[in-house]
C-alpha cells in the first residue's frame, strides 16, 4: 500500500458540529502501526462527548471520533510485535495503551484498561511518541486528529496502533462485533471481570443502552437469581427483558421512587450488585442507595467533572457498601474480547438482538435512533 493515500472520514471542525464526511491523507505509517480499511464501526455516546468539545483540552478539532473499528488490514509496519498480522486479516479494533507501565506489563495479568496513561493516549486522538497525526485535511493540509482510541474508526481507511487490534474469527462477523471494542466490553467486563456476581445473587442495571444491556446480558450468562434493568424508555426495556432481565422498571414511572421499588422486588433487602451506565449524578446517587448490606455499586457512565455526588456516610459505613470507578470493564482485549465471542456462540451473549447496521450516509438517522431508543447499538458500514 502506497502512501500518502487520499481518502474520506467523518470529521468534527467545531463543537456541536455535525460528523462531515470528508477528503482526508493519510501521509505515514510507523513501524508499530497498522493500516487498516473501515468496513463497520460501532457508534459510542464518547463519540458525541468529542463531537460537542468535551475532551478538551485533551483533543483539538478538527477530529475524527469512531472506536469500535472492524476492518480488514492494508498494510502492517515492521515493528510490529504479532508477526503473524498481514494483509487481508479481518480485525476488530479496542482501545490504546503505552504497553509498558506497571499494569500494561503485569507478569501474571496485563491489563490495558489500567493503563496510566489510558486517558491521554485514548482521548488526544494523536501518536502517543510527539503528539502528531497521520492525517492531514486535503483541502487545506491542516493536521486532523486521526487517533481517537488508537484508531479513530470513523474513517475509510485508518491507521491504527498495534495495541488496538484484535483478530476476528471471521470476515463475515465484522459488523455484528464491531462494538466488542468498547460498548460490550464495558457493560460484559464490569459484570464479569470486576462484579462477578453468583447465581443466587442479585443485581440492577441503570441505563438499558449497549452498555447496559450488554451487562444484562453478562449477568444472565452467570446466571444470576433476579436481574433488574432501569431505563426511563420502554423501547430499551422491552428489550432488555428480551436479552435477560428478570425485571423492568420505569423510574420515570415509580411514584415512590426507583430506590424503593428496587427494594420492593428483592423482598425490602436490596441488591447484591449494582451498576450505573447513565453518568447522572442523580442516578448514581439511587444507585448507591438501593445496595443491600455489604453490596458493591459499579460507575460505569461518567458524570460531570463539576457534578458532586452525595452519599449518605452512617447508611454507606454502617451497610458496608463498596462503590467503585470502572473503565473498558476492567477489559484487557487481546483477552476479553474472544471471550465475549465464545459467550456469543454459546447462544449467551445474544447481541444480535440489540445492533443495527446502518449505511454511513444514514448516520444521522442512527443516532437519532440510538437516542429515541429505536436501536441500542448502531454500526455503521463504511
């Protein structure tokens, strides 16, 4: 493969902007990357947080946001450590890491999602060595941010550090585990990584969107003894109760409030488990209070950075109570993500029943699908 290669990609120029599709070069190719072409790629409400400006002053527009790329390989650089990576592997694409901090390099259980550098290397969208892109806008030459998550996956053609790639089984299953990336592992991962609920245990799970629902759908496989999904859309609840939840509730609709309902369905004791995909600060807070005695609490969604959250110190000492941070399910990829892919030819872990493939040209309506609850997970094929 010849560069410097024209292309296109969705690109972000100001905040609040729409996704542009747009005539992009890739100029380069460093030994430890991976020229991969898009065929599919998850959509992930992080994608909107670039698209609004929200990671700065991390990630500069103009930006191409998508990470939960799935494609096939063009080209792989010299150094790059799996020798056996070539030309027409069909790979799906998870988060970068520096691959050598103390949690990277763990001699009995590396870990990316732990990285030190996780944030910076994820959201800057630049090369982790000098901070530089491979992609320039061909209008203009101007430097597009072009490593949103090591790949930023909304783009025909991208380049791609080693660490963010994963082999597919098949180049068939590409648009159905596009989004093993980061959706389904965060939701799978915190339930089966972190949580590792027993079957006569309990949990909810706050937010019936891909993260949710793929949590659900982790705890089901345990399976677990009751599972409760909360949304405030009976769209994302028909179908969490489809892909295993025991219990559905509207908290919209909980004229006593979500916390005492949940109580009223585990016999006034509580949950063992819970886990917050929503990031409102709100919720966390009912999340935290709906935890039975020595229960532990998951956040998932993140809230905003000026938000404070209350606790209740006597209930939270007195009952025991664990909350913990959670990012990429505590997921490391090269690991995790086969895992999920075994559970889904088992028959538990049905994702088929939450995702949509869209043409990029439809992405607006994907979105706007994902927002109304229509679709769970959209991908869009490139």
């Amino acid at each position: 493969m010849q560069l410097p290669l024209e292309t296109e990609a969705l690109v972000v120029n100001t905040p609040g902007g729409d996704f542009e599709m747009t005539p992009i070069v890739i100029n380069d190719l460093r030994p430890d990357e991976v020229l991969v072409e898009m065929k599919y790629s998850g959509v992930c409400h992080t994608d909107f947080w670039l698209q609004q400006g929200a990671l700065t002053p991390l990630l500069t527009l103009p930006a191409i946001a998508g990470h939960e790329g799935a494609g096939v390989i063009l080209a792989v650089g010299a150094d790059v450590q799996d020798k056996t990576l070539a030309p027409g592997d069909p790979v799906l694409l998870s988060f970068t890491a520096c691959g050598s901090c103390a949690e990277c390099t763990h001699d009995s259980e590396p870990n990316f999602s732990r990285c030190a550098a996780f944030a910076p290397l994820n959201l800057s969208g630049s090369r982790r060595a000098d901070g530089s892109s491979p992609a320039t806008l061909a209008s203009s030459g101007r430097p597009v941010a072009a490593q949103f998550f090591g790949h930023s996956s909304f783009a025909r053609v991208s380049v791609v550090h080693e660490l963010c790639v994963v082999r597919c089984p098949k180049k068939e299953d590409l648009a159905l585990y596009a989004p093993m990336g980061c959706g389904y592992q965060t939701g799978a991962g915190t339930v089966l990584n972190v949580l590792k609920p027993g079957p006569g245990q309990t949990v909810v799970v706050f937010g019936a969107g891909s993260v949710g629902c793929a949590a659900i759908m982790a705890a089901a496989s345990v399976p677990v003894k009751q599972l409760i999904a909360v949304d405030v859309l009976g769209k994302k609840l028909e179908v969490a109760r489809e892909v295993g939840a025991t219990d559905v509730l509207d908290s919209s609709q909980c004229a006593g409030g979500v916390v005492e309902e949940i109580k009223k369905l585990t016999g006034g004791r509580g949950v063992d488990f819970a886990i917050d995909t929503t990031g409102v600060s709100a919720v966390v807070e009912q999340m935290l209070d709906c935890l039975a005695y020595a229960g532990t609490a998951a956040s998932v969604g993140v809230p905003p950075r000026e938000d404070k959250i209350t606790v209740g110190s006597g209930a939270f000492f007195s009952g025991k109570k664990t909350w913990l941070a959670v990012a990429e399910g505590d997921s490391h990829p090269p690991e995790f993500i086969p895992r999920m892919i075994e559970l889904h030819k088992q028959g538990k872990f049905p994702i088929e029943k939450i995702s949509k493939v869209y043409p990029v040209a439809e992405l607006k309506q994907a979105i706007s699908d994902m927002k109304d609850g229509t679709t769970i997970k959209a991908i869009i094929e490139f």
